[in-house]
C-alpha cells in the first residue's frame, strides 16, 4: 500500500512540475523537395545529365528516439536520351523518353545516434531508410514537337498477340533504399536530407526492354504516319543502316529499372504539455 501511493505522488509531482515544460511528440510531418534521376536501358552507364525536380509531403512517426515509420506521396519525373550515351551503338538505337512518377511509400527509418528535437545533446544523427512503395508512370516521347505515350503504341509488339508476355501497367511497386542525415535547427523544426535509390518490379519504365520485332510489325502509310512505326525504330533518323530488324538487341531484359532521388527535408514537431507516458512508467517499478 505504501508503495501505491508513494508512486501515486511521485507521478503527481513529477506531471504537476512539467505542466510549465514543453515536450514535442511522436508526429512529425514534413514537405519534401530536390530532383530524381533514372538508370536502366537508356542510361545504362549511370549518367547524370538529365536531373528532374521531385516534391512531396510525408508523416513520420517516432516509436523511439532511434526507429521511425515514414509515409509519403511524391511527385517527379524521370527521362533520358540515348543521344547522351558514348556507346555507338546506343547512340546510333537513337531512342529517348520521359515519364511523370507519382509514389506512393512507405519506409522505415533507423538513426545511427539518438535524436530528439529540442535536446542539445542529441541535435543531428546520419540514419539508414528502406521500405516499399506503389509508383505511376507513363512513358512518352516526342516526334516534330508532339508527346506521344508510348504504352499504347506497343513499340516492341505488345499489341501483337505473339509478344503479349510483354505488356505492362501503368504502376509498379518500387523498394526504396538509401541514407540521409537529419538535424534539428530549432526545437520543434527539423532539416534533412537523403539520397534513396528505387529498385523496381518494371523494366518498361522507359518503355525499353526486350528485341526489335520488325517494322512490318506497323503498318505505316507516308501521306500520313502510324506513330508506332516512326517511334520503335528511331535509329532511321540517325543512320542509314537502320537498327530495327526482327530479334536485334533493343534493350536488356535481365535488369528492372530504377529511379534515384535526392530530397530535402523541411518537418515540423508540435508542442504537447501533457505529462509523457514515459515519465509515469519510469517510477513503475518504484
């Protein structure tokens, strides 16, 4: 009985001496800003020259000062050009694309150091992220000026019944994993930034993967040209020995495609004057 109702009044004081402290929360939530790049099979040597603007929001939620779980919508685009490539033969394939992402994720994050906002003594730590997320794309490109999607087009026969295995959505699932740092500039606001590479379940993101299937595969009239045609092949416009006969290498299907992006974070954390849980469970064994 004593020992009820000495925590009883420990746990009294202790609320009633921090009613006059802050303590800022386990909700955390954040806008998102930097670029995105692509890699895959018109960027098959890692190249940079084509960096996209990325914006986003996202929830953080704090289990401790070390785990974390972060939701998150983003917006961005991806592209690439083979006219970028060094290699002859990319150059002379003459193919290119662009694509709007929109994400959907989830991810969860470990700090290397403890972090809390507002304490000096644990003001900025470098953290490791993974997790999964949901993805919408559409790949297009440009003929004289005009965009045309590509999916509809089926440029490597997807149209045709003998090449249906290699149809795809316009969506996929990404696993997102990477770094960052974080560091709180004053209480309650926190800055960060990452570096986070997707892997994805798709190698259309650029609409490239497999074999040319032939220009015969698209009938074409000159007065007036079936886009298909023109857009499976552009190495006419480049070479005269064009690239596009039936099972010659038009892209590498034994790797999906990814997308990198690089973020900064801007987050808020809200002040509560409730007495923490924590303070109450640390005399429970009083």
């Amino acid at each position: 009985m004593k020992k009820i109702i000495c925590y009883t009044l420990l746990s009294l004081l202790t609320c009633i001496k921090t009613q006059a402290q802050s303590f800022y929360g386990t909700k955390e939530w954040g806008l998102v800003s930097g670029g995105s790049l692509y890699f895959g099979d018109l960027n098959d040597r890692y190249g940079f020259q084509e960096i996209h603007p990325a914006v986003g929001t996202f929830f953080r939620l704090h289990f401790n000062p070390y785990i974390s779980l972060r939701a998150s919508i983003l917006q961005s685009k991806v592209g690439y050009s083979d006219a970028y490539s060094s290699n002859i033969y990319n150059k002379t394939r003459n193919l290119s694309f662009k694509s709007n992402i929109t994400e959907f994720a989830i991810q969860g994050e470990f700090n290397f150091f403890r972090f809390y906002t507002g304490d000096e003594r644990f003001r900025i730590t470098p953290y490791l992220t993974g997790g999964i997320g949901m993805f919408f794309y559409n790949p297009y490109a440009s003929i004289d000026g005009r965009d045309y999607d590509l999916r509809p087009l089926g440029t490597e026969g997807q149209n045709l019944d003998m090449y249906a295995d290699r149809r795809y959505k316009n969506y996929a699932f990404s696993f997102p994993i990477g770094l960052g740092v974080k560091y709180w500039v004053f209480p309650g606001m926190n800055i960060g930034v990452e570096i986070v590479n997707r892997l994805t379940t798709t190698d259309y993101l650029d609409d490239v993967s497999a074999r040319y299937v032939g220009a015969d595969k698209f009938p074409n009239d000159p007065q007036n040209p079936n886009p298909a045609f023109l857009l499976q092949d552009r190495s006419i416009e480049v070479s005269s020995d064009p690239l596009g006969r039936i099972n010659k290498q038009r892209g590498n299907g034994n790797t999906n495609d990814q997308y990198m992006m690089i973020l900064f974070h801007f987050t808020f954390q809200f002040k509560t004057y409730s007495c923490p849980q924590q303070m109450t469970q640390d005399y429970s064994n009083y």
